[in-house]
C-alpha cells in the first residue's frame, strides 16, 4: 500500500533532520528528497514551521520510548 503524501513529507522531513537543522532546509530540498511537488507540499503543509510541529515531537517521542526500553533492559540485565 502507498503511502500517504503527507506521511511520505513527514518522513522526508524526519530523515534530512538526522543530518541537518531545520531552519538550513528548504521546501524545494524537501519535496526533492520524497519526489513530490511543491504544491502538494503547500496543500497540506503552510510552511516548514507547520510540518516541524507534526514530525519534532513524533520523534522525540520514539527517542523517549527507545531510552524507556533501554533502562528496563538494563534492569533485566543485572
């Protein structure tokens, strides 16, 4: 199943965070990055600044439950 345009944005925007800051990445890098047009950007997202506020605190999220999973894990260990 494909996945939705506004998820593959998302992931895009996720994975040039690994290497970048946000404020050094832009719309035309973005929409390149998971073969999308500018416009389909703009029809879901009004900015960088939007997106940011949907894809920081997924991640940020999964680090939490990755680090949570890790301290049981060395409690289990010992």
């Amino acid at each position: 199943m494909p996945k939705s345009t506004k998820n593959q944005i998302m992931n895009a925007l996720a994975e040039l965070l690994q290497t970048k800051r946000l404020d050094d990445i832009t719309v035309t890098e973005l929409v390149e990055q998971c073969g999308l047009s500018r416009q389909a950007f703009y029809y879901h997202f009004s900015d960088l600044y939007a997106l940011r506020s949907l894809v920081v605190p997924l991640h940020q999220g999964v680090g939490y439950f990755i680090a949570a999973l890790y301290a049981v894990a060395s409690r289990v260990e010992r």
